[in-house]
C-alpha cells in the first residue's frame, strides 16, 4: 500500500496570518491535533501541532527559564520560547522544517520516517502542493481494515507452498530444520529451533498465513536454545 491508499484529504490547514487563537478552535473543533499552514498558492510551508501550543502565557504554562539554563541553552533557544509562548500568527509559532512524502511513498516509508523522527504525522505532496496527511491514526486504521477482509480459502498444499516460500525469504528464519505439515487448514511445526524466540516467529509465520486455521507448534529447542 502506499501513501495515497490511505491518505486523508482533502486537508484542514490555515494560513500564516492565522492567529493562534483560531488554530486553537480549529484542533479543538475539527478534533485533530496538528494542521498544516499553506500559502496563498497551496504550498505547505508548516505544520502547528498541540505541542507548539502547550507553553502559552495566555494560560500560564510558559516555560520559567533561570540563570544556568543560558549557559546551556543559549539566548538564542530562551529567546525561541519566548516567541513560541506570546506570538500571535501562526507564521511565528509554526514548525517550519516538515517531514513530508508523496502520494506514491510506500506505507512501510511512511512509518519509517513517523518512527525515526518521533513524529505524529506526515504532510503529503504533489507538485508543491499539500494533497493529503497520514497519520500514525491512518495506518492502524488501514491495518483494521485488513484484518477485517474476507477469508482466503487455499488448499493445504498451497498453504505449505506459500508458508515455507515466505520463510525461506527471512533472514531470521533457519529452515534447515524445520518441516511443516497442514492438514484441513491446520499447520503443524515440526523440528528444531534455535530459540525460543525463532520457534514464536515460525509460529506468527504460519498464523499469518493465508488460508491457516489453526497452527500446532511441534518446534523443539536446539543447540543455540536449549539441549534437546
């Protein structure tokens, strides 16, 4: 799947004029929890999520700075949470340096860049333009839907092909051991593992395989789990 398979759009967004008194409603009326500023011509230029709200002097919560911190941080940070806690337009309290993707960036890239940069969600575009957002909400929500879907009836054969197919493509997976038998849906393990970590896998392996009704899991420990 890719970005557009689940993207939301069209997008909330506001503009760098917007004061922070509207962006607060709109998060709170629109229940999201960051929205995207876009220019006159549709082309994103940041993002306020609840985080770039939550020192504000409006409401007591601006951060209490004392001598030692401007060694540490510098002026020049103090001075950035003063402008984060009193300017009025979103062009001051924005995040400028936004993290985005295009609407043909594979799910798995997505989740990738949401993880690694410990953000919530990822602006979409195309041709310069803001298209459509992807939160982490979205992908669990696409993963619902999969696991919703119908069922897949396969023969026992197939469902053998396509398990040790799959396991033959893991780097974690030693097969050299392993046998698999189904019968009637119902997968049986067979052999040796190498921990008890590796017998789990060849287990989730098998459960997630289409078709699979039950799986029996025979694995043994070996020599890099436990004497046999």
């Amino acid at each position: 799947m890719k970005a557009r398979d689940v993207m939301v759009s069209p997008v909330i967004t506001v503009k760098p004029s917007s004061t922070v008194k509207e962006i607060a409603k709109t998060l709170v009326d629109r229940h999201i929890s960051a929205v995207p500023v876009v220019d006159d011509d549709g082309k994103l230029v940041g993002i306020i999520s609840e985080g770039d709200l939550m020192h504000r002097a409006e409401i007591g919560t601006e951060r209490r700075y004392r001598w030692w911190p401007r060694l540490v941080r510098g002026d020049a940070s103090i001075s950035f949470g003063y402008i984060k806690a009193h300017a009025r337009r979103a062009a001051d309290v924005m995040t400028r340096d936004v993290f985005t993707a295009t609407p043909e960036t594979p799910l798995d890239e997505i989740a990738v860049l949401l993880e690694r940069n410990s953000i919530k969600r990822v602006p979409i575009i195309r041709d310069g333009r803001l298209v459509g957002i992807v939160s982490r909400a979205n992908l669990v929500q696409a993963l619902a839907t999969i696991l919703r879907g119908p069922e897949i009836s396969l023969s026992d054969s197939k469902i053998r092909e396509e398990l040790l197919s799959h396991l033959k493509g893991q780097l974690w997976a030693d097969t050299h051991l392993l046998n698999v038998t189904v019968a009637n849906g119902v997968v049986s393990l067979w052999g040796v593992a190498n921990s008890e970590t590796e017998r789990d896998a060849f287990r989730v392996a098998a459960e997630a395989t289409p078709g699979v009704r039950a799986v029996n899991n025979h694995l043994a420990l070996g020599p890099l789990g436990r004497a046999l």
